[in-house]
C-alpha cells in the first residue's frame, strides 16, 4: 500500500459472476449486433455452478473443468469456443470498463480444437420433402436461403423496402459493410408469397426459431444430418454449379477471403468427372 501497488479486490470477490452478466447484459448487449446469441449465453452461463462464484474466485482450472465437461455432453468444439469467448468478453469489459482487478481466466486456457468444415448438401429429392413439411412462411424462408446464400440474421432481418426490383440491398451484414444480393425468379416467388406486415419486414420471428422449425421439417421428412446453416452452403455450391466466378460468389456470399468462400462452396464430383470426359 506504501508504495502504491496494492489493489483492494473486495469487489470481484463479493460480486458474483451472475451480477457481473446481468450488468453485461443492461449496459454493453444492447449495443451488439449480436444481441440475440448473447442473450442465450448469458443464461447458459448463469445456469451453470459458476454464476454463483465471485469473478475474482474463477480460476484457469474451473474454465478448464467447464470446457471438457461440455465436450463430453456432446456439444461441438466450435460451440464451446463461441461460449468461452463471450465468457471472455464478459471478464475483459469488467477489467478495462468497470475497473476491476481481475486476470481473465479464460485466456488461460487451450480452446477446443474447430470442427471441421460441414460439406452436407441436399440429395435429390430432400429440397421438395422439406418444402412439403414446411408451413408456408417457412416455406418462403427456406426458398430465399437456398436462391440467396444469405445468413439467417439477414433473411430475418430484411425488409421489404429493401427489395428494390431483382436485388435485396442489406445496408449492414455480419462483415459491417452493406450488400447487394441478387434475386432469381424462385427467391422473388417466396418474396410475393409473404403477407406484408406493419413493421416492414418479411419474416416474424428471430433466427433460432427458423432453425428449430427446420429441423423439425427435416424429422417430419426422415431427413437427417442437416441443419438451417447447410442452406447456405448448398446455396453458393449451386451457383459455383452454375458457372459464377469466384469474385461474383465472394460478392454473393459477403465473404471477405477466397478461403473463407471456399468453406461453403462443395461442387459434386459426378458433374467435376462428366467435365473431365
């Protein structure tokens, strides 16, 4: 204390982790785009034997229990990394804004290793089984993700005054650039076919509901190992099929790297060998 180095962390051990997210989740969540996801971090978070704990008590170890605890349930590697980084977050803010003497302990600690990339496409015949389980909001929903590649907050987000004759214009996308994404005869179909609604946009609910409703419409059509997010990459494969050029995908898809673009795209490798003769 004499020579002016003594931090008094009275506070991070009597305020819990669980008052340290709520106090996230009023000041720093509404400035995000990504609201929504954090919101269901923050409860995952606050339902788990840590919420309890004094921030300034969690140790590398109680991080490390975590992580391998929701590796064994099942839950992907890439998942537990997304989790541990809002965890991250959530002890980064508490140090540089509200001036708390802490040690982040989650930058302590090997993250999972990344799933590998997903390469599920649709066989034939999946695209009309799924459609013929969907309701017709659902319906329309799906068409626009398979006809325009876009990401499922900008299909729940768009706007009919966005749509401006055979192209969408999404003024801010993940990247935090806007877009022009073009629209075949399909994707303005699904568009004509949705009900206007008072507040502008063309779907109801937020993302998660989309993606829980088609994987219902998968179980309801016996299809299995798909999920809402294949979508995207069936999508741009399709379009690659069609004969785009990687500069007109990159500009599709909103990828800011050729590598990135080149996760997504899967060219089927009977049409690859019917080229070669």
């Amino acid at each position: 204390m004499g020579i002016g180095v003594y931090q008094d962390n009275r506070e991070t051990l009597s305020t819990s982790l669980a008052e340290c997210l709520d106090r996230y989740a009023s000041e720093i969540m509404p400035l995000k785009k990504g609201a929504v996801r954090e919101k269901y971090r923050t409860a995952l978070w606050k339902k788990s034997h840590l919420a309890g704990k004094g921030i300034g008590t969690i140790r590398q170890v109680d991080m490390a229990i975590w992580r391998d605890t929701r590796l064994s349930e099942g839950i992907s590697g890439s998942t537990v990394t997304k989790d541990l980084a809002f965890l991250s977050h959530v002890f980064t803010i508490a140090i540089k804004e509200w001036g708390m003497p802490l040690i982040n302990p989650v930058a302590m600690i090997r993250l999972p290793k990344p799933n590998s990339s997903r390469d599920r496409r649709l066989y034939e015949g999946e695209e009309q089984l799924i459609l013929n389980n969907c309701s017709a909001e659902l319906k329309a929903y799906v068409t626009l993700a398979i006809e325009t590649a876009m990401r499922r907050g900008e299909l729940v987000g768009l706007q009919r005054k966005w749509i401006r004759g055979k192209v969408a214009y999404l003024p801010e996308t993940k990247g935090g650039v806007s877009r022009d994404v073009p629209l075949s005869t399909e994707a303005l179909k699904a568009i004509n076919s949705l009900p206007l609604r008072l507040d502008g946009r063309l779907f109801e609910f937020q993302a998660d509901h989309y993606s829980k409703a088609f994987l219902k419409a998968c179980r309801k059509a016996g299809i299995t190992g798909l999920n809402l997010h294949d979508l995207r990459h069936e999508a741009l494969s399709r379009m690659a099929e069609k004969g785009l050029s990687i500069l007109e995908l990159k500009a599709i898809g909103g990828h800011k790297t050729v590598e990135m673009l080149s996760k997504y795209v899967r060219l089927n490798p009977d049409d690859l060998a019917n080229k070669l003769g």
